[in-house]
C-alpha cells in the first residue's frame, strides 16, 4: 500500500518496481495520490497562482503531481496493470469541522458525490488504484 507517498518520493516508478519484485506474483497494490487536474487547482491555475500549501494537493513537499493519466502511466512504466480506480472528494470534515453535524454538510457530501460521478477528473480530489504485476 502506497497512501500519498509517491509524490513525495524521487523515483515513484522505480519505489514502485521495487516494491513489486518483493512482493508475491498474486499481490495487490493499492495506490493513493493527489488529483492536481482537481477544479481549485485549474480555478488557482487560470488565475496566475500554484501556492505551496502546507497540505493538500499542493503540499509544499511534493516533486511530483499527477492527473489520473500520468498516475496510470506511472504504474505501467513499474510494470502494473490496474484493476480497478476511485476518486475520493475533498475531506470535507477536515474543511468545516464544525459543519459536520449540519443538514448543509450532508448535501454537500451528496452534491460532491454527484459531481464526482458526472466528472471525476474535474471534481476527484484523489485517485486510489488497484493494480497487479503485469508479469514476471
């Protein structure tokens, strides 16, 4: 399981290889990493802006970003094929804390879901694969 490391690390694709010539021929991966094609970041884009954050798609500490195309392409260059993929919204609990017990949070965690079904590059804050070694 790789949950938001590989785009702190130098070499994901090589972490990656490594991993999978550790791992058993049946071994699943699971992958996590940030969405940077989310809408904020193309609204902050258009507008002349790329702040480092402190967290969040713009971690200050990160080398690398991805959209779910250079996430897929990452994981063949480390020889994986992937199964299955999600993408996750923005934690919302961690935006509003003390909007949690609301009605208006619940619609939001609905209207995110909606917008996430209808355009999941657009409004995916995060994308999780599931992949498997593509052979020996």
């Amino acid at each position: 399981m790789c949950a938001d490391v590989l785009e702190h690390v130098p070499d994901p694709a090589g972490v990656l290889r490594r991993l999978r010539q550790a791992a058993k021929p049946e071994a699943r991966f699971i992958i996590s990493v940030p969405n940077v094609a989310h809408l904020a970041i193309r609204m902050m884009l258009l507008f002349g802006y790329f702040p480092k954050m402190d967290r969040g798609i713009l971690d200050r500490t990160h080398l690398h970003y991805f959209t779910r195309d250079t996430a897929e392409e990452l994981l063949r260059q480390a020889g994986l094929r992937v199964e299955a993929f999600i993408a996750t919204g923005v934690p919302l609990e961690e935006v509003w804390r003390t909007g949690r017990e609301t009605w208006l949070f619940d619609k939001l965690v609905r209207l995110q879901h909606i917008l996430i079904d209808l355009a999941p590059r657009l409004f995916g804050f995060q994308w999780i694969f599931v992949a498997r070694a593509t052979g020996p």
